[in-house]
C-alpha cells in the first residue's frame, strides 16, 4: 500500500486528505505531520483555558464566496451547510466591503471545524508537533525528517506549509526545484500580523451593535469582533438579554494592521499583547479585562503574491508544491 504524507493541517492540507481518499482508486496509507499543536493553520480556533466552551477565531473570521466560486465549488459548499459546518452570516460586520453575487458564511463551531471535518473525512494518520526539517530521495521513496524522531519513508509528499518555510528545508527536496522556479517561489509575499483573543466572564456584558468592526483610524488594531455574537451561538444573550442567562462567557478577537504587526515581528507576545490593550482601550473604553487571553503571531497570515509551480521525479515517488 503506498505511503502519502501531507505536511500541513490547515485548509489546503485537510481538503487535500480528504479529495485524496476520495478520489485515488486504490487504498493508500494517508498521513498528515503538522508543526503546531492542533489543527487549523491559518483557520485557527483557540479554547479559553478557563472554559474550553469559551472559543474564539485567530485566523480566518470568515469565509467569502464569489459568484465564481459558488459555480466551481458548489459541492463543498453545498455538503458544509447541509452539515452545519458553515451557516449564513448573518451578523452586522460594520466597514465590510461587499461586492456584487458575494456571500460570507461563518462557522458556528469555530473556523477550525472546517478543517477538522476534512480530517475526520480523509480518516488520515494525524500528527501534530510534527515539524519536517530535510527529505531526501532514498530508493525511490522519500525519507522525511522531523526535528525529533527517527526519518519516515513516503511514495508521495504533498507540502502544503507557506512557501518560505518549503524553501528552508534541506535534503534532495531543494534540487528538485529549478532556478526558474526558486525565483517564482521567493517572489510570493505574505502579510504578517497578530491576532488577540480575549475570553470573558459569563456574565460579563460587551455593549457594542455589532458583531465586528474594521477599524480605519488606529495604527494598531485593523479589526475586532464579538466572535460568539459574529457566529449567533452561545452568549450572544450575555450581552444581548440577560446577562446571567449562560455559562460561557463571550470572546472577543483582536487583528492587528499589517504595519503593526510587521514592525513589531520580532518583538515577545507579552510586548506586543500589551500594546494591543492600549490601543483597544481607546477604542473600546471600559473594556473589562479577560480572565485568559491568547495572543498569536501570523507570521505568514495572507498571500500578498501567488505562484504555482509541481515538480515530479517518477512516475512513483513525486513531491508536489502548491502555493494557493
């Protein structure tokens, strides 16, 4: 039975598990390493530790449609609204461009179950803290290392991870790769930012009209959100009714600009987390303070500059970069 790896547990990676079981004709052992602690990527969805009812979006707040899409990939999104996966949004996002044939959707259970869904569907060996450093061709097969533990052997790699990171690994992987294609892979550019969630009290009351904002007149802090409020679950009634009506306490989601977060890259979470409380302060005065916070650095948060470039040795072993 032939070996597949996918490195990367985000969007790309678990939909491409899932297709992959889905659609090759014979059985295949399907694994997927992924660096971090859970699932997710860019779509991360993050638990209060106080409560891990209590969730927030860091990544992805939302997912928009276009009507070219709509067309092309219907059926997923036909299947993730039949399963309550995603759900119309329906919550006011105050300075939200909207273009014609548009539609945004939300994920009730948190952006992250999109991608576990697509885990669950591919029925992949999932391996987390899982950070692959060298592969290498060895007999036909590729030899995977990780940063601890003994090195796997693979019929077919799929690496998914942003391309900076592709182009820092070492071993044979780095000579498949032509000249031509190192310059089209170096020009693909990312944004970098960080996200702030705050997790609350039950019963502590946020009175704000909307669920999200993006904020025009702040260097710091480019976007917030209620996020129980932008998904309509949970403690909307914490600040809505009653506040004494749930258990879970709201949440709340901080992005900063892009200048912020570029400026302060190198900088310690517990600097800049402070900072982004200053900022919040003069927008949201009064704000009381969470009883957890978590604070994440997107160092690659969205593609500014795409390319898309497949390299394949043999008609058995091949390794496939794609860059969305």
């Amino acid at each position: 039975m032939a070996r597949v790896l996918i490195v990367g547990a985000g969007l790309t990676g678990s939909l491409c598990a899932a297709l992959i079981r889905k659609e090759l004709p014979r059985p295949v052992h399907l694994a997927v390493w992924d660096e971090a602690g859970d699932s997710g990527g860019r779509m991360t969805t993050a638990r209060s530790p106080c409560n891990p009812e209590s969730t927030v979006d860091l990544g992805a707040q939302y997912i928009t449609c276009t009507p070219h899409y709509a067309q092309q990939h219907q059926s997923f999104y036909v299947d993730l609204l039949a399963l309550g996966i995603l759900k119309p949004l329906t919550s006011p996002i105050e300075g939200m461009v909207m273009k014609e044939g548009d539609c945004n959707f939300v994920a009730p259970q948190g952006v992250s179950s999109i991608i576990k869904h697509y885990l669950d569907e591919s029925g992949a060996d999932v391996y987390f803290r899982h950070c692959v450093t060298q592969i290498n061709l060895r007999n036909d097969k590729w030899e995977v290392s990780k940063d601890e533990g003994p090195p796997e052997l693979f019929d077919i790699v799929v690496l998914t991870m942003p391309v900076p990171q592709i182009l820092q690994l070492q071993g044979d992987v780095a000579n498949l790769i032509s000249k031509c294609q190192r310059q089209q892979l170096e020009s693909v550019s990312y944004s970098s930012r960080y996200a702030l969630g705050l997790f609350y009290e039950a019963g502590t009351k946020i009175d704000v009209p909307w669920a999200g904002q993006y904020i025009t007149s702040n260097p710091c802090i480019r976007f917030i959100s209620i996020d129980n409020k932008k998904r309509n679950i949970g403690c909307v009634l914490v600040f809505l009714i009653t506040p004494e009506s749930s258990e879970i306490g709201p949440s709340l989601v901080v992005h900063t600009t892009v200048p912020f977060g570029v400026t302060h890259l190198e900088h310690s979470t517990e600097a800049v987390q402070e900072l982004i409380f200053q900022h919040l302060e003069d927008i949201l005065p009064g704000l009381p303070r969470p009883v957890a916070t978590k604070c994440q650095k997107w160092r690659h948060s969205q593609v500014g500059c795409a390319s898309r470039i497949r390299t394949c040795e043999t008609s058995s072993c091949c390794a496939h970069v794609d860059v969305p």
